[in-house]
C-alpha cells in the first residue's frame, strides 16, 4: 500500500505563513458560522446549478466573504471554491466548501459544514471541518495533532471491518459494480449509517465511528479531510489507496487505523 501524505514531515506551524493562516482560517470559519445559522432553517431560495445540485445565497455569501479575507491577508494565494472561477495564485491555494451538504442545510438537517483547505503544491497543510449549527470544529495541521473545538482529537482503536461503524452520507452516487463493493464491505460491519457529508469525518477524527465511504466527491469536498484525519491518526485515500489530489477520483475512503484501511481498501479497489 502507498505510504501516507506527509508533506516531508512539514510542520505546518513553523512555516512563515503557517501561524496567520491557521488565523486567517478560523476567522474564515467564524464568519462562516455566523452567516450559515443566520439563514438556517429560515425562508430561503434555492437554484439548480448545471449539475443538478441545489445552491443558496448562503453558499454564494460565505465563499464571497471569504475569499474577500484571503486576498487581503494574502494577496498571492490562488483560490478554488465551489461557487465561483478558480483564481491562481503562486504557491499556496485555498480550496473552499461554504457549505457542505447544501441539501442537507436546506432541509433542517444539522450536519452540514464549511470546509477550508490550504494547499501547497497540490497537497493539503491545513483543513478545517467547521459544524455551523452545531457549533463544533475540527482543526487539522499537517506535523500537528487534530483538534475539536481546541481540544486534542484522536481515531479509534478499531482495527477490523467486523468490528467497525460504517458511515457514509449516501449510496445514490454509487452504481453496479462500486456498489456492491460497498454494500459487501457495509454488511460486515458492526454498523453501518447514512447521512451526514462533512460532518462524518469529524466524527471519525473524534473516534465516533471507524470507517467513512463515499463517491461522488469532488477536490473541495475532501481536501480539508486530509489534514483533520490524518492529524488525528486516521487514513483517507481514494478506494485503490492512493492518495488524494486535485487529479484524484471521485471516491473515498477514510478510516481510524492502517489495518482498518488496508482491509477497506483491498475490499473497494477496482476500476
């Protein structure tokens, strides 16, 4: 199996840049915070973007708000978020998810999130997960431990697909043979729940539930997981193990410990 991401063992923290963006991105989350709950289970419109997917002025007003933040406090950074063009930069980017789960948020449900990753070159030292309605957040760094809400966050233990609980948000992205690859490797499990999108993986980064597979992602849905995961002792690829970029495919695949990995992985692997 290929080894982990690690950045050759980059201490984000000791980076030049790396105290100000770990601000600049808990200010990104705390205004994302304020904006999502002052729209939540309110009178909202929604539209339809090209690819069937629903979005709200909510989305488009936290990315807007935030991508003003970023170029003023960092001027050079490129910029890639779901609602707007992709901005270069040299570098570092940020990738952005206002909202994570937007179908989620516009039908009550709790467990959506904004999601913020700074890249370099390709490869994500720093991911925030943040839980609007919840008030909850995960803060990953890569060469330092995860957190939720400044508290140390650590995986579980569980070491067997036997024993695992199995999350994923929902299997209506996956078909033929990616489903039954899942629903084989689901029925193992000690549990197996649905619903959730960003919100799973914090839950698996606070050693909540053990394994986390999904499809249908995109870079900005999964980039500021890496960070959260791995910082807490986790594992996230895509479903053959490999590690996950801007190029990687839609598939995902997270887990508490490297045994747990390698067997989810043997059990999805395929084209």
């Amino acid at each position: 199996m290929p080894a982990p991401i690690i950045l050759g063992r980059m201490i984000f923290a000791r980076h030049p840049d790396g105290p100000r963006a770990l601000a600049l991105a808990q200010s990104m989350a705390d205004m994302a915070r304020r904006i999502a709950r002052g729209y939540f289970r309110g009178a909202i419109d929604v539209e339809q973007k090209a690819d069937h997917s629903p979005v709200t002025v909510a989305d488009r007003a936290i990315e807007s708000e935030m991508r003003r933040m970023i170029r003023a406090e960092f001027p050079t950074h490129g910029i890639r978020g779901e609602e707007f063009a992709a901005e270069a930069g040299a570098e570092f980017t940020w990738v952005l998810d206002p909202i994570d789960g937007t179908k989620s948020f516009i039908s009550g449900f709790p467990l959506f999130g904004s999601l913020i990753a700074l890249m370099l070159e390709d490869r994500p030292v720093l991911g925030v997960i943040e839980a609007p309605a919840l008030n909850e957040r995960w803060i990953g760094s890569s060469g330092s431990p995860t957190t939720f809400n400044d508290a140390p966050a650590r995986t579980s233990a569980c070491q067997a697909i036997e024993a695992a609980r199995v999350y994923s948000t929902s299997t209506d992205s996956l078909h033929g043979e990616h489903l039954r690859r899942f629903d084989q490797l689901s029925r193992r499990a000690a549990m197996r729940r649905y619903g959730g999108d960003c919100y799973i993986y914090g839950l698996l980064a606070s050693g909540h539930c053990d394994l986390v597979i999904e499809g249908a992602l995109k870079p900005h849905d999964f980039m500021a997981l890496i960070p959260v995961i791995e910082g807490a002792g986790g594992r996230i690829s895509d479903w053959n193990g490999a590690a996950l970029s801007s190029q990687s495919g839609d598939r995902v695949v997270a887990a508490a410990t490297e045994k747990l990995w390698a067997q989810a992985v043997s059990a999805l692997a395929g084209p």
